[in-house]
C-alpha cells in the first residue's frame, strides 16, 4: 500500500505541475507560446508513461493474502473495459427494470452533498450487474457526474483488497483527466478535484469525498453491509421481475419472432422463470437455437427445471441459515394458498418476504405474489416433512412444532386430507377429535369455490361444532373468500380475538348481530355480498381499520354514525353517501365513495376539503361534486386518484399537477367537461399512469415540454372526440405505452411503435 500510495501522489504532483506550467504560460502571453505549450505537454506525456508503467507493475504484483472485512462477500460493478462483447443478459429491455432505474437515478441525484452509498441487493442472478450498468450509462446520470469509474472484476474481487480497486480508479482517473488536459483547458474545479483526490488518496481511503455528492454504487447478495456504511447508505433490494416485465425481456432476448400458435406458452415461460432475468435471458437464448414448435419449446421449459435447481441452490441454502423464523413462518405460510393461482396481497395477513409479484396495480403498487416454482417445490418438501400426523394421515395444513396439533387451518377440498371429513362430512365428529386437531388454531382459509348448496352448510356446521367444543378461541384469521353463502353462527362472536373476517365474494345476505363481540377486527370484508345493510352493532368495533362494503348492493349506513366511531379507519371502500364523520377518520389511507339517483346515473357527491387527511394516498370519488373546489384541496400524500362522473367545469389539470406524490390518475367518464386541457413544465412529477375515459368534449390537449416526465403508460378511451396527441408525448418512445380505444371500438396502440 505505501509503493501505491507513493505512485498516487507522483501522478497528482506531475498533474498538477502540467496544470500549473500550463497557467503560466497563458500569464506570460495571451497567445500563450506554441513551443513551450509543445514542451510541456511533451514532459507531462513522458512523465505520465513512467507513472502507468509502474502502475502496471504494481497491478501484477498482487498481496500474499486478501484481507475479508468482516466476512463480508460484496460484488462490485465489472468494468466495462473487462467485459466481453456485450451479451444478451448486458442489453435488457429497459422497461423490464424502468422503476428500479427511476427509483435508482432519484437517489443518485438528489441534492444531498454528502457521501452516499447505494447497495444494489439481490439473489444471483436477479439483474444487479445488468441495472448498475444501466444506471451507469444514464444520460442524466452521465450529465450529473462529471468523472465515473467502473473497478474491474480482478479489482473487486475481494472488498479487502481496496489496493487493486484504488489502482483501477487511478487508472480511470489519470485516462479522464489525460483527456481533459489535452488541449490544456484547466478549470478551477479540475484544479480543486486534485487537491481533494491528493488529500483522499494520502489517507488512503477507497471511499469517495464525503462532501461534494459523491456517490457509490456496490452489488452484494447480502442483505447486510458493514457498520462502516451503514450510516451512509441507502440500499436498493432488486425483486423479481413481474409477469409483464418477464415477459418483455424475454421477447428482447429471444432472437427469433413468436409464432402466434406460441403465444399460448407466455404464462409456462414466466411462471417457469420465476422472475428470474437471468433464467429468462437463458431459457430466451436457448429458445432462439430450437425450431419454434410446441413440441421443442416444451422440452426446453422442461430442462429449465433442471437450470433452476441450480441457480436457485445458493439461495435455498441460505434459506434457513440467514433468514429470521419470522420470515421463514411467512414463506412456509404461502405454501397453504392454492400453488397454481395468483395470490392476492390483501390476504397476505403478516405475510411478506422472498416472493415474485406477479402483478402491479396502475399506481406501481403490488396486486398479486406467487412463490418462485423452485422456491415452492423447495418449500413444499419441507412443509410436507413437518405435516406428518403419523399414522399415515395428512394434512396441508400447517402444524405446532413437536404435536399433531394444528396451527394454520387450510381447506383444498383434498379427499386425503384428514381435515376434510372433519369440514364436508364428519358432522359426527366426537367433540374429543375436534379438540385434539383444532383446539389452538390460529387461522382457518378455506378455498371450497364450488357453487353449491353443501358448501353453505358444510362450512357453517363445522365452524358451529368447532366454537361449541371450545376450539378456535385463538383464531385471528378467518378466511372465507369466494365460499358459497356460508351460514356464520351466531357462536361467532365469541371468537374475540379474532383480527381479520374475510367474506369477500361470498354472496351472503346477513351478518350475526353478535359481530359487535368481536372488539379485536381489525379487516372486515363484505365486497362483492348482497349485504346491503349493516348491523348497528358494527359501530362497537372500535379496532377496525379496514372495511370494505359491498358495492353492487349500495351499502347503508343504518343508523348513521356518529362523530367518533371507527376512528382507527385506514381503509374505507364502498360507501354510499358521505357524512361528517368520514371527515373526523384521521388515519384514513384509502377512500372509496359513490352517489348513485334512482336512475343508477351519478348523483350529488358533497364532499369536504380533504386537506387535513395526511396519511390519504387512494381516493375513488364517483358523483356530481357539490364542491369542485375540492379538486384543489386534495392532500399531498396522494398516490392514486379516480374521478368518474364529477363534472368538473374546470381544468382540473391546473391544480392537480402541483400533487408531488400523485402516481395514477384516471378520469372516467364525465369527471370533466371542457373543451381543454395543459399540462405545465414539471407538473404531474411522479405520474406514470393517466387514463382519459369518455371525455367527450375534449378537444384540446397541450403538454409543455418537461411535463409528464414519469408517465409510461397513457390511455384514451371511447371519446366522441379524441384529442391530438401531443407531439410532447409521442416523441417518449420506447417508454410510454400510448392506447388508443375511439368510441366507434376502433384500436391504436403504441408501445414504442405505431
């Protein structure tokens, strides 16, 4: 380290000396002198070839030992000088990463002049090379960072030999700052860079100055740093890639074009990849050598089974050694969700960790998860091992460790499962085996989808039988979604400390008045019932924070509350009418409000300033707005917004584009009726989707340029008169999906393409 550190200093002495020879010579004379300009670049180009061939010397001469710090294993970015010609997994479809390169690019220029670093965390083969490259070379990125380095693979290859890696950034920084001399153009913020690189280097520190915004960005599979960082850093975990973002960096990688008949494999090839660019770029590459039949792309997936084994190896391992039990109990609990089907994030009740998201709602936020296939064959082996009853009985449901008992109740309407007697036919089931299997149950799910008379006794008996016999008095979770019209006991209430009663698209018409009981809610589900009104003693449940109604039956509030109920509410989705109670739920996260006439038409929506609800993300409004001043009294923290039928006079553009947070905006049908619309420079800064339904008299539409900098997905549907799309807007290819639905059902869509 001292020859490094002495071969350092040289290099900034003889920099320095250039600089310096340089201004003298343009003092001494305002054409300056040709010879003596020659002379000293001459030198200055000598002495530089001595200093690199001893850097080259030094960059053979590798230490005895690499010191670990602290045993932590980091990847650093490779540098593009080492890289091969550039592969396929190296140019990825950049929409499949476009948030993590948004969220990425905010960071690195935000206006902080500390010293940052930006781990890029993530399983082998999750894209971390491939999103720093891309980060790397951003234009705005590029543009904001004056001087950018790349250490090599050789350097990185341990984080303790910062000897190597301080050698590579020399080297970087010697060919920019050649370049930068060449024609003897010196700046005062050259002159003070080297000043600062003198200084850094003599303390002999990797870590960039911690006070002119430098920043770092590092790839590690650990999702730990060292204390050093932490303080300093703001990590960036990279997920698996979703459905859709699979899907396109699948068809970027795949060199050949899909025949239609083909098409039919798109949901096997993602569900396959798992999310996993790194098997999807593969499986891409592998498909481009084949014939494009059924016959050969099905062998293929099925050796990917093989592939994924072993690039899933790493992870799985670590599985049980790095995670916490909390977070191994939640991915053992997704393994009782049907494995064949997408899993709402709402049922997710504590349940959160290395899944895929299959699906994002418009605003960015996750609809649906599902377990990795290799994740899920893995998992399913150790739940299969820790549910053996003995005696040759099965069960899917999850047990108490070191008993028979059951912890998490599941129904699949399996035949084999000893549970299922129990459920659909053992209503002679002595009160003794009940207790043995059910007595400290935690949740019970049941996925019973059939649309038959048996189910709505079957379920509604056992719950019955089980309450009576003194089991379920510890359940938090039950789970009913998509039961048919399952008669609840009215036992029910006393399951008091129940959390969560989910009857979500259940088609029941009554709640048991014993529901008021239940003073633990904190989710009550009735969306898609023919509940219409809800029992008074719903007022008495002051734990609950999320309660969605039903909306095709227009919910009634029978009586109405009063100033002071439910003010724990997070979540408040289909209600009909609003009061001035719903303007005293200050915790209130989503808000999801119609008025509907006799007519079924949009009818009077009075509805105060919202200004105050700072925690307000979601709001659904649907009706004629008594008070369209509203529009510009909405809270900042606005993420989601829906109008439909408000008949705004107004533009609402105007007021709406100063939201800083606002991700998704549609406006439906009738929400606006003028003839104009503008968008300002740097309105709408975080909007990614706006959808324009049925604004029939819309005829103007303007876009000033740096408007609607982070839309990437625009849609127009059924207006008598379509607008001409700003040329603002069509200039942002590949980035914004544009699609185009005119009344008379004729389609354009644009993805990059017309």
């Amino acid at each position: 380290m001292e020859k490094l550190s002495d071969v350092s200093l040289s290099a900034v002495v003889v920099i320095e000396d250039f600089i310096n020879n340089n201004q003298q010579l343009r003092k001494k004379s305002w054409m300056g002198s040709p010879f003596g300009k020659s002379k000293s670049q001459h030198d200055f180009g000598m002495k530089m070839d001595q200093i690199y061939a001893k850097i080259q010397e030094l960059s053979f001469s590798k230490p005895e030992k690499a010191t670990q710090v602290q045993g932590q294993s980091r990847e650093f970015i490779k540098s593009e000088k080492h890289i091969p010609p550039q592969q396929t997994t190296q140019n990825p479809h950049l929409a499949s990463f476009d948030d993590d390169v948004h969220a990425m690019t905010t960071r690195l220029l935000a206006a902080d002049e500390s010293f940052r670093v930006i781990p890029i965390m993530g399983m082998e083969g999750i894209g971390k090379t491939t999103l720093a490259k891309l980060i790397f070379h951003n234009k705005a990125v590029v543009d904001h960072f004056p001087f950018r380095a790349w250490p090599s693979t050789t350097a990185c290859s341990t984080i303790g030999d910062s000897r190597q890696i301080l050698l590579d950034i020399i080297k970087q920084l010697m060919n920019y700052k050649m370049r930068v001399t060449r024609d003897a153009v010196v700046s005062s913020e050259q002159k003070e860079m080297m000043q600062k690189l003198k200084a850094f280097l003599i303390n002999n520190r990797v870590l960039a100055d911690t006070s002119n915004g430098s920043r770092m960005i590092c790839i590690t599979r650990k999702m730990s740093l060292p204390p050093n960082l932490k303080t300093r850093s703001d990590p960036h975990p990279l997920r698996l890639r979703a459905d859709e973002e699979s899907w396109a960096l699948f068809t970027h990688a795949l060199k050949v074009r899909i025949p239609s008949e083909l098409q039919e494999l798109k949901e096997r090839i993602v569900r396959r990849c798992g999310g996993l660019p790194l098997l999807i770029v593969k499986l891409a590459e592998a498909l481009s050598q084949k014939d494009a039949t059924i016959e050969e792309w099905s062998r293929a997936l099925q050796q990917l089974c093989h592939d994924q084994e072993k690039v899933w190896s790493n992870t799985l391992c670590r599985i049980y050694k790095d995670l916490s039990l909390h977070m191994r109990r939640c991915l053992f609990s997704l393994t009782l969700f049907p494995h064949d089907s997408d899993t709402p994030t709402r049922r997710l009740i504590t349940l959160w960790g290395m899944v895929q998201l299959s699906k994002k709602k418009l605003n960015g936020n996750v609809k649906t998860v599902r377990l990795p296939d290799a994740l899920t064959q893995y998992w399913l082996s150790k739940a299969h091992q820790a549910r053996a009853l003995g005696d040759h009985n099965y069960t899917r449901s999850e047990l108490f460790p070191g008993n028979h008992m059951i912890r998490r109740l599941v129904d699949h309407l399996d035949r084999d499962d000893i549970t299922f007697d129990h459920i659909h036919g053992g209503y002679n089931t002595s009160s003794t085996s009940l207790t043995h299997y059910y007595q400290d149950v935690l949740s019970f799910r049941s996925f019973d989808t059939r649309r038959k008379i048996e189910s709505e006794e079957e379920i509604g008996n056992f719950l019955g039988r089980c309450i009576s016999s003194n089991c379920f008095l510890f359940l938090w979770v039950l789970d009913l979604e998509n039961v048919f019209k399952p008669k609840l006991p009215e036992a029910l209430g006393e399951l008091t400390r129940l959390r969560y009663l989910g009857l979500r698209s259940t088609f029941l018409e009554k709640l048991p008045s014993s529901i008021s009981k239940l003073r633990n809610l904190q989710t009550l589900d009735i969306k898609h019932t023919n509940i219409s009104i809800l029992p008074n003693s719903i007022w008495k449940l002051q734990q609950l924070r999320h309660l969605y109604f039903s909306e095709g039956y227009r919910s009634k509030l029978k009586p109405q509350p009063s100033i002071g109920s439910l003010t724990t509410l997070q979540t408040l989705c289909g209600l009909f009418a609003v009061t001035d109670w719903v303007l005293n739920l200050n915790h209130l996260r989503s808000l999801r409000v119609k008025s509907i006439d006799d007519n079924n038409q949009p009818g009077d929506l009075e509805l105060k300033p919202l200004t105050g609800h700072l925690n307000l993300s979601c709001i659904f409004l649907f009706g004629r707005l008594r008070n369209p001043s509203i529009v510009s009294q909405f809270p900042p923290s606005l993420i989601d917004l829906t109008l439909s039928g408000s008949e705004l006079t107004e533009d609402p553009m105007q007021s709406l584009n100063k939201l800083p947070n606002l991700r998704s905006l549609k406006l439906f049908a009738k929400s606006y009726l003028g003839k104009s619309m503008h968008c300002s420079l740097g309105g709408f800064p975080q909007l990614r989707v706006l959808k324009l339904w049925k604004l029939d008299q819309l005829e103007d539409w303007k876009v000033e340029k740096g408007a609607l900098q982070a839309l990437r997905d625009l849609e127009i549907r059924y207006s008598e008169r379509t607008p001409i799309l700003p040329e603002e807007l069509l200039d942002r290819s590949p980035f914004l999906k544009i699609d185009v639905k005119l009344a008379q059902y004729s389609n354009y869509t644009r993805g990059g393409e017309f």
